[in-house]
C-alpha cells in the first residue's frame, strides 16, 4: 500500500510539472496582452487550482491572482479564498 501511495504522489508531482509550462503560456498571455476577460481569467484559476499543491504552480497562481486584483479585485479575493479553502484547511 504504501508502495502505491509513493507512485501516485510522483505521478501527481510529474503531472503538475508537466502543466507548468502551458500555464506559464497562459498566465504571461494574459498579463502581457493585459486581457480582462473574467471568463478567460477565471477558467485559467479553476485549472491552475487543481495543481496548486505544486511550489511553483502555486507562484504562478499568485502572480495571476496580483495581476487580476488590477481587474477585479472581488473575484481575486474569491480565487484566493478557494486556494485557502481547498489547501490551507488540510494542513
């Protein structure tokens, strides 16, 4: 059993650095075209929440989150409380 628990934990590690890249792409894209799509935004934070377990994703899903605070600071607040909800309330 703990052979398993060992080899989902690197298969979720491998996943999130996989996704890192594309939502790096994602993230500069947005902040770079200074986009202010909520929809476009918003979707971007429900993928990247999934990762979020994740050092670097989790820099990542802060930088969006400054850069959306600057268009919606309500739905900022939201995406942050999420993240808490979802990770800090676990530890």
């Amino acid at each position: 059993m703990n052979l398993n628990i060992q080899n989902l934990t690197q298969q979720l590690k491998t996943l999130a650095q996989q996704a890192i890249p594309l939502y790096t792409q994602k993230v500069e894209a947005v902040i770079n075209n200074k986009i202010q799509d909520h929809n476009q935004i918003e979707l971007t934070f429900d993928y990247m929440l999934d990762f979020c377990y994740d050092d670097e994703m989790l820099l990542l899903y802060k930088k969006l989150a400054r850069y959306y605070f600057t268009v919606n600071p309500q739905g900022t607040a939201n995406y942050i409380n999420y993240y808490r909800e979802r990770y800090e309330d676990e530890e």
